[in-house]
C-alpha cells in the first residue's frame, strides 16, 4: 500500500506503472483509492495508493 501527500499526483505516473507492467485501475470502486494490478488474471502484485488524510480506508486495507 502507498500513502500519498497528494492522490491526484499519483495519476502522473500512470504511463511509468504501464511500463512496469502494472494495469492502472483508477479508482476502481473505492472514491479516493488508485489501484494498479500486475499479472492479470495470474496476479503476481497488486498496489492500492491512498492519500494520507484517508484514514478511515487505509486503517481497513491495513486491517484486511
């Protein structure tokens, strides 16, 4: 998991996680959240990015 200063910054570094691999997923579901996948339907990592001032949702990624 990443914690950011500023989500929308995050969106920046989109095109480098697609040349890491990384499927970019947005928000995917969870307001606030990026989320990148790796693998595809074998996958091998997956990163949610929340930026710091969301507690309440890294408090219950943390704890998943």
């Amino acid at each position: 998991m990443l914690v950011v200063n500023g989500i929308g910054e995050l969106d920046a570094y989109s095109a480098q996680f697609e040349k890491l691999g990384y499927e970019v997923m947005g928000e995917f579901g969870i307001k606030g959240r990026r989320d990148f996948r790796k693998g595809e339907d074998d996958r091998t990592h997956q990163i949610h990015a929340f930026q710091y001032e969301n507690i309440q949702e890294i408090e219950r990624h943390l704890s998943f």
